[in-house]
C-alpha cells in the first residue's frame, strides 16, 4: 500500500502544496518552488516525521517533537493544514491499525501535526526513516504537481518530467534528515514568502484547493 | 479488533446527515436555506457546503440569518467536487464530525454539494440520506435523461416549478417522467412559492428523522452506474 498514494483517502485532493496562493502572487517557475519547499518547509516536515518515528520505536513523549515542529513552523495556516491533513490521515490509520500502540500514541496527542501521524504509520509498517523522510518529499513534489495541473496551462507529461527530475533532490533530502533522533537537530529552515502565502490563502475568499 | 462501522454507520445518536446535490443553481442551497426557515423551530441544524472556487453558499447561507453563521462550514475540495461526495469523503465527514462534537445536540447536519453534473452522488457512508434537486428551467427532458441521482437518490426535487410557464415546460409532465425513471422512490415537485410543496418536503425530512432515531434507516447507494436492488426488492421510505 503506498502512502504517498492520491487515491489514499485522506483528503489530498484539497491540498495544493501552497502553489495556489503562489501561483495567484504570480509565480509560474513551479520546479524552482518544489525545489525550495523540498530545503525548506518539506525539510522541516520531514525530519520532524523521523524524530518522531526515533521517539515512537523508542517509546518516548513526542509532546517534545511537536513542540519542535511547532516552533520551526512559525505559519498558523501551514500549522492549521498540517493538523487538518494529520487529522485525516489519523482517521484512516485508526482503521487500519486499531491497536497499533504507535498510532494509539500519536492519536492521543492533541491535534498531532502531519509528520507525527505519518511517523505511527511507518512505525506500524516498518518503514525506515530515510523511506519515511523520502515519502514525506515525494508526496509534497506530486502535490504540488497535480495541483499544478489544475491551477496552470501545462502539458501533464513535463510535469510528470519535473516530478522525476525533482527525485534526487527529495533522495538528498531524505539522507539528509533520516539520522536525526533529537526533536533540537530538526532544521529551521524558515520560508517567510510560503508562509505569506500560506496566511494570504487562508484569508482569501476564493479557492480551490483548501492550502 | 477493526471495527467497519466505526465512523459512520450505526450511531444512532449522531445527528441525521441529509446530502443535497444536483447541477449547479439549481437550487440546493435555496433548499437548505429553506428547511433551516422551516425547521430551525424545533431542530437543531448545521450546514456543510463544497464551494467549488469561492465560499459563496456558505456566504449567502450566513447571509440568510437562518442559522447561527459557526453552524455554517465549508470545505474546498480542489477543483474535485465529485471526489469529495463520492470517493474521499474524508474532508466533509470530518466537517460534519466537528460540527457534532460543536453542538451536542444536533439533529440534522445538511451537506450541500458543489454544484457537479447529472453524475455525481453521495457515498453512503457520508450521508444517510440524499436528496438531488432539478431544476425546471432546466428543461423538461432533463427527468428523462436519468442517471443515478435522478433515478435513485432517496428523494428528487423538481424545483421551481413557478418558473414552468415563463420556460414553456409542462410541470406535470416533468413529474411524471421523474416519477417513472425512479420506480415509486419519492419526487417532490418543489417551489419557495408554493406552501404545500414545502410542507411535502419538510415532512420528509422529518419521516426521515424518525427513521433515523428509530434505526432502521440503512443508507442506500444511487450507485455510479446501472440500477441495482437490495435482495428481493428495492427499497423506499
Ligand atoms: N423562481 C424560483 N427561483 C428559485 C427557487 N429556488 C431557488 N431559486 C433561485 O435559483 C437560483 C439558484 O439557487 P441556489 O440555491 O443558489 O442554487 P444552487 O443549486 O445552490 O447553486 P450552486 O451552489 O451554484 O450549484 C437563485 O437565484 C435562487 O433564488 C424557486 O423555488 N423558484
Ligand atoms: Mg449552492
């Protein structure tokens, strides 16, 4: 079962990877904004989802790891749509794995943010955390791709291009974060234009896609 | 243990959910806009709305004054209004989920589609009942052309049929093609203008309540394509 997967029910197809407020600003280079969300906000997403999967194997809080989260992700619209989307997700692994002491963990959180929900999921599945951080990125990239689709005039097969041509950076990223255990070594690497964005979406009263 | 009516079948407590589609102004806000008048008496409400690009319905539902404006909510559902009634409902069931953790005591929760084509219906795992609304200005032969939501939704609205005379379509003959596309499943022949038109559709909203409560409402799917039957016979309420 892939979890980077579109037709997972987990409400993706509301989510537009923050390209729609972008692309509303103007901007049309959408390679050059997945490249900058894979070092920034995709980074921070993802080593949050490895420390927290290093605290679930390990049995620790993860009170710390959200927390660390939080504080690296400074945008209340990208906070808020990263509870909502681990909302959603949680919904599904409750499902699945109803007495997975992982997923137990994460939903007794207080709305755990997307990377703390996909770090149960691995942790059930034994997926590794350089596969978790590398899923966390491919799944960002192909959001922001069929968003992409919708909110610009685009041939589907370049942007199926760009998806590929983007993979080595999510592998850079990937290895990058994947040996990170302590909820102080998740990167800040703060991106004030998407979180603009971010709040500017939030505000406005049209849209298609809900961030 | 997986329990697969964990989330939404079975809980009778939980407030009724009564889904509204049918093509774009056709009328299905107008309609919830009118059952929240006509119930909001004695009921407790709550809207959900999938605005395609704009939060327009749950604007001009809070600009109605018929519910407290935080009882109204939407969802966007990014370009993907079928989607999100039919094959992840997961947004709008965690709307309608929030809503009933909001106001215990809720009765109903009414989710209005985004306006979509003669295809699109609820799954029945979001709704418990749905209602499609067609609009007579639409033409007279739209009854006929059928689809799932036309022939098998639990009830269907021919709405507006003040309009008729101004559109050159013959009201009856409408209803009566509705009537024979659905085997017997109810159509209501629907005008704001028209008493007892209303008082029809707000007592089928209320006999489904009572279903509801008394648990022996079972969802029932319009499916995407061919008719089906449930068993031996096919089911109306
Ligand atoms: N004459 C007449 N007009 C009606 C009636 N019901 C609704 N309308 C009008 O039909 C138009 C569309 O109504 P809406 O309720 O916005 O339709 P809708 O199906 O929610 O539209 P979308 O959400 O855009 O798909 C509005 O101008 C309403 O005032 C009716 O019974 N008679
Ligand atoms: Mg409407």
């Amino acid at each position: 079962m892939l979890l980077a997967d579109a037709r997972l029910p987990v409400a993706g197809h509301t989510q537009s990877g923050g390209l729609e407020p972008a692309v509303a600003d103007g901007l049309r280079d959408v390679p050059g904004y997945v490249r900058t969300r894979l070092t920034t906000v995709t980074r921070v997403d993802a080593a949050a989802g490895v420390v927290a999967l290093h605290h679930l194997r390990q049995a620790l809080p993860l009170g710390a790891v959200e927390a660390a989260w939080a504080a690296r992700t400074p945008s209340l619209a990208m906070r808020r749509t990263s509870r909502a989307q681990g909302k959603a997700l949680l919904r599904l692994a409750v499902r699945l794995w109803p007495d997975a002491p992982a997923v137990a963990a994460v939903a007794a959180l207080d709305s755990p943010s997307r990377p703390a929900v996909l770090a149960s999921c691995a942790a059930v599945t034994g997926l590794g955390p350089r596969s978790l951080a590398r899923l966390v990125g491919y799944d960002d990239v192909q959001t922001v791709a069929s968003a992409a689709l919708k909110l610009l005039p685009l041939d589907p097969a370049d942007v199926a291009c760009w998806v590929h041509d983007a993979l080595p950076e999510v592998e850079a990223m990937a290895e990058g974060v994947a040996g990170l255990t302590s909820p102080d070594d998740i990167p800040a690497a703060g991106a004030p234009q998407l979180e603009a964005w971010a709040e500017a979406h939030a505000r406005t009263t049209r849209r298609l896609f809900s961030a | 243990m997986r329990d697969p009516f964990a989330s939404s079948l079975g809980c009778a407590p939980r407030a009724l959910r009564v889904g509204v589609c049918g093509p774009v102004g056709t009328g299905k806000s107008s309609l919830i806009a009118l059952l929240c008048r006509e119930l909001a008496a004695d009921l407790e409400l709550a809207v959900v709305t999938n605005d395609i690009y704009t939060d327009e319905d749950a604007r001009m539902l809070r600009a109605a004054g018929v519910l407290d404006p935080d009882r109204i909510r939407a969802v966007e559902t990014g370009a993907c209004p079928h989607t999100a009634i039919r094959d992840d409902i997961t947004a709008n069931l965690i709307a309608a989920e929030e809503l009933e953790a909001d106001y215990e005591d809720l009765d109903v929760v009414m989710i209005e589609s985004g306006g979509d084509n003669l295809t699109a219906t609820f799954s029945p795992a979001l709704v418990d009942v749905q209602i499609f609304v067609l609009d007579i200005a639409g033409g007279g032969d739209v009854a006929r052309k059928g689809g799932p939501g036309i022939e098998r939704a639990d009830l269907l609205i021919v709405n507006k049929t003040d309009l008729a005379p101004y559109v050159g379509v013959d009201r009856d003959q409408m209803v009566t093609d509705a009537r024979a596309a659905r085997s017997g499943r109810p159509v209501i022949a629907l005008s704001r203008t028209d008493r007892a038109s209303i008082d029809e559709l707000t007592a089928w909203v209320r006999h489904q309540l009572v279903h509801h409560r008394d648990g022996v409402l079972v969802p029932q799917d319009p499916g995407p394509m061919a008719p089906h039957s449930h068993g031996d016979h096919v089911h109306v309420h």
